[in-house]
C-alpha cells in the first residue's frame, strides 16, 4: 500500500479549533474516502 502524507501550518492559537473541527466526521466522509480509493488514513496535529 502507498502512503501519502500532506503536511500543513496552522496559526498559532488556533490549536483548539483545528480539533474541534476534526473530533466529528462528517457522516458521508468514510464512505467518500472510501470510494476515492482511500483505504486508511490518519490525521496528526505536531506540536512546535
């Protein structure tokens, strides 16, 4: 299986919104993913 990673900055103080906005899936996203041939992914948030 082929690994991909995309990394990115957030702005500093916004920490606790980016996990807000990631603790909930949307409902169809799985099944999107899935069907765009995404099999397992994961997110990391790095600390500084």
């Amino acid at each position: 299986m082929q690994r991909i990673a995309f990394t990115m900055r957030i702005k500093p103080g916004t920490e606790e919104e980016y996990r807000r906005r990631h603790r909930q899936v949307w409902p169809e996203l799985p099944a999107d993913l899935k069907r765009a041939g995404c099999q397992n992914y994961s997110l990391y948030l790095r600390g500084p």
